[in-house]
C-alpha cells in the first residue's frame, strides 16, 4: 500500500513541484492551498504525512500543525514544515509544536521525498519493540498497544515523542547522548541541531507532569530514563 503524503502550500509551482516528484517516488499525493482545507483534507483522507508550508493565507503553518495535533485523527500525522525563514527561532517553534521535520526554501525536491521518506520510517518502522509493557514509578508503557499513561490516565503523544521516550526506557540507566537520539529518533539528518532533542525533551517533559522526574539530564552528554525500584523498571 502507497503512502499518502497531503502537501499543503499556496504557490501553485512550489505544489505542482513538489507532487511532481513525490508522485515519481511512489507516493500518492494530495493538495491544498490554505490551511483550512488542509485540516479538512487531513481528516478525511487521513494521510501518513503532510508537507505544510509556514506562510498560508488564513490560518498559518503554525495554527494548521496545532489543529492537527489537537485532533485525535490526525495528532500522529507525520508533519515537514517548509519555511523561507532563516530565524532558528522560527524553526524551534515548529518543533516545538511537534513537526517532525523541517526544510528551508529554496530546497532541492529529491531532498524533500528523502526526508518524507526518512519521516515515514521513523514513525512506522519496526524500531519499537512490540509485547510487553514496561513500567516506572507513575509511568506505563504499553508498547502492544502504542499507549503511554501516568497514574493510570492516557498520555497524548506525538509520534515522535513517542518513540524518543520509548528509546530512552528502553534504554534506561544508560546516557543517551544527543546525538545517539538524533540517529535513532530522527535518523540522524546532519543539518538537524541537537536543540531538537532538547525541545522535544521540553514537551514530553510537559505532558508527562508527575513522571517527568523520570527523564533526567545529565549535563554535556544528553539524557538518561531513571532506573526505579532498586535500579530495574519492571517489564
């Protein structure tokens, strides 16, 4: 089965260009010219991945990936911002966000399907363990089910955010250097920062509230999931 990729942007050859190549890669694609349409798309095609432009008429890059986010049919939709801002606080903001994954205008198009393919991987591969759930303290890791929960409530998570604490619990005790992340949860693009490790940590810091002490830094090499009792989290 194709993959469906919904790119969203209101220059008519940016569009054509970009579906032009994605269509020649094997992806099915679709369009839209403003950010409420996207939303509508987005809903009812349910697609694998949008490529969204920051600047739309209307609602914003920004405001759309919000709306996606907060719906249950689509907060797990892969998300490429593309951007003609240089400022990094532009780009940190989208992450922020949840994006997956952002590309600077101008871009060369066989690197926009390489990163929608790279995307694609990272939230559908087999690379999370399946079976048993893993437990720590407040927090529960259901990774049959693709759940989180603290204290017996439902966590909503990205699916980026997702496999970040994954990697880290399962890998639990042991450092996690930023760039062992970025190879693992981001597939390692050279022109991703590290400070993309430490946003993404930032939110899922957030939405994990009381289980957030699990998540610790450990100062000039990256992050560690905190052994609980007596140094094993139980399985």
């Amino acid at each position: 089965m194709r993959h469906h990729v919904l790119v969203v942007d209101d220059e008519p050859d940016i569009t054509a260009l970009v579906a032009y190549h994605l269509a020649k890669a094997g992806y099915q694609v679709s369009t839209a010219v403003n950010g409420a349409e996207a939303i509508r798309l987005a809903e009812d095609q349910a697609p694998d991945l949008v490529v969204l432009d920051l600047m739309l008429p209307g609602l914003s890059g920004y405001e759309v990936l919000e709306a996606l986010r907060r719906r249950p049919q689509t907060r797990d939709v892969g998300v490429i911002l593309l951007t003609a801002r240089k400022d990094e606080s532009d780009r940190i903001k989208g992450l922020s966000l949840g994006a997956d994954d952002y590309l600077m205008k101008p871009f060369a198009p066989q690197e926009l399907v390489l990163r929608v393919g790279a995307v694609l991987r990272r939230l559908g591969g087999p690379a999370i363990a399946s079976g048993s759930k893993l437990v720590a303290g407040p927090l529960t890791i259901d990774r049959s089910a693709h759940r989180v929960l603290v204290n017996a409530r439902e966590i909503e998570l990205t699916a980026t955010e997702y496999k970040l604490l994954v990697t880290l619990a399962e890998r639990r005790g042991r450092v996690q250097t930023r760039a062992q992340l970025l190879e693992t949860v981001w597939d390692a693009h050279p022109d991703i920062q590290t400070r993309t490790v430490d946003m993404h940590m930032q939110r899922l810091r957030t939405k994990l509230g009381p289980a957030s002490s699990l998540l610790e830094t450990v100062r000039g090499f990256g992050y560690r999931f905190k052994t609980t009792d007596g140094g094993k989290a139980r399985r």
